[in-house]
C-alpha cells in the first residue's frame, strides 16, 4: 500500500520520507524482526534472512484488478529460495467498500514439506492525522480493556525476557516520544482485535485484526507517523539459537495448507463514538 486518502483527499497513510523512514506499509513475511547472526538455523543449515523477512523488498505479480479491488501475488523463485527453502505463495487481496479498505493475506504452502513462518501488517499514519488536532492529543483506544503487559526488544533487536507494566489505562494509549526511545512497543497476547487512533472530539481510524493477537506500536521519536502492526509471531528472543522450526511465535503450515490473515481500516466521524 503506497497511499490512502479519505474521502476529501486527506492524507491518511505516511509517505515514505527517507529523512525518517522509507516505508509506508510493508509486509512483513516470513520472520518478524530481527534474527541472530542475520539468518536462522534449519536442519543444521544457516539461511541469511533480512529484517522482517523478504517480502517487503520483492516485486509482487498484480493477479487480478478492478475498482475497488486488487490481488497482488508473490510466489518463491530461485532467489527466495536461497533464503528461504520453502514452496509458497503469498497473496495479498484488497477491497474498498465505502469508508473501509479491507486487506487478506493468504499464505499458502505449495510445497511437500511443513513450512515455518511468521506474518505481520506494518501500516505507517500520519501523525497527527490530517483532521486539525495536535500530535500530543491523539490516543490509541483499545477495543477492551487490556491488561497486557509491555514487551521490549534490546538494542539489537531481540525480544527481552522480562514483562513490564502495562502503559494502557482504561483501553487508553497515550503515546509519546518518550516510550519509542527503546524502539517499539509490543503487545503479545492482545484480547482486542481492533483499536481506534485519532484524537478525542475528531474523525479517527479503526484498525481491525481479527487473525491476530499480537501488535507492535512503533515510531522514531520526532517523526510524523505512527506504526500500528498487527502480527502472527514475534521478535526473535534474546539468546535464541534454535532450529527455525521451533522458533517462538512461528507456525508450521503443513503442505498443501494456507492461513489467511486480515486487517481492516475504517474511517470514523468521531473518536468518542461507540
């Protein structure tokens, strides 16, 4: 996804400025963060693997397109296999209906062997978002009341072992320059399956996603955008040798197999509304 405009024309979606960062919605596939060594081990071999796997940098097929519709596919060659030894095919659907664009990933595996992997959404807003409130008002309200604790990655990138206390009080995040100075934010384990981002007494954005239960919130201090990235798996754990097969919060898709993952996102009249 490279822009997405309400319907008078408001920027909504973060426009890749390399000053902070390039990106404005990535895909993330088939690891989430960062690994040891840049690679990960599979039956005794190591496989180099970029950040947030390969997917983001790949040019994917436009399958089929229509108004209001598109699918785009990615499908293994002769260069993801050298990191990635796996048959698959990775589509990416998106409906606009209204005031909501809706988006399904399928991950199929088209190969003869159980295929580890992990997912992840990386949508980039603006922040502030273009409806006159200040960055300092805006708020993440959580669809439930969550008691999740906080998880953080080091410097390097891998998921440390303690839990911390929750920033979330009465579903609300209240985000801040200050909380991303150790990079991203992460909720593993989220009972809610949507947030609303925007400021009180504002038109705001739901973000739904019903396929997953953990979300990284993540900017680089100062900047004027904010991540909010639903994923199925997790950053590596600090330490973490093991086969990538066991690799926590990955799964294994049997041959044949596919899993669908969706996030919606939905234009609001109003943060206070129910």
């Amino acid at each position: 996804m490279q822009s997405l405009v309400d319907g008078e024309g408001r920027d909504l979606l973060w426009h890749g400025d390399p000053r902070y960062w390039k990106g404005r919605a990535p895909i993330l596939f088939p690891v989430i963060g960062t690994l040891h060594n840049g690679g990960y081990k599979l039956d005794g071999r190591h496989y180099d693997m970029p950040k947030h796997g390969f997917a983001r940098d790949r040019l994917f097929e436009v399958a089929q397109h229509q108004p209001g519709a598109a699918t785009f596919t990615l499908r293994d060659d002769a260069e993801t296999r050298t990191l990635y030894p796996f048959s698959f095919v990775l589509e990416v659907h998106f409906v606009l209906q209204d005031s909501e664009l809706s988006i399904t990933a399928t991950v199929r595996n088209t190969g003869a062997d159980a295929m580890p992997f992990s997912f992840g959404f990386h949508p980039a807003f603006r922040w502030p978002l273009p409806f006159d409130a200040p960055r300092s008002a805006h708020r993440i309200r959580f669809g439930k009341g969550e008691t999740v604790p906080l998880r953080r990655i080091d410097a390097e990138g891998f998921l440390r072992p303690e839990s911390l206390p929750t920033p979330i009080a009465d579903s609300i995040l209240t985000p801040d320059d200050r909380q991303f100075e150790e990079d991203a934010m992460i909720f593993s384990g989220v009972e809610s399956r949507f947030v609303r981002y925007g400021a009180p007494g504002q038109p705001a954005l739901d973000v739904a996603f019903p396929d997953m239960d953990v979300l990284g919130i993540w900017t680089k201090p100062g900047a004027p955008f904010l991540c909010i990235e639903p994923w199925s798996g997790i950053s590596e754990p600090q330490n973490w040798e093991g086969d990538f097969r066991e690799k926590p919060g990955s799964q294994l898709l049997a041959p044949g197999a596919d899993r669908r993952f969706t996030m919606s996102i939905a234009q609001q009249d109003d943060f206070d509304a129910d």
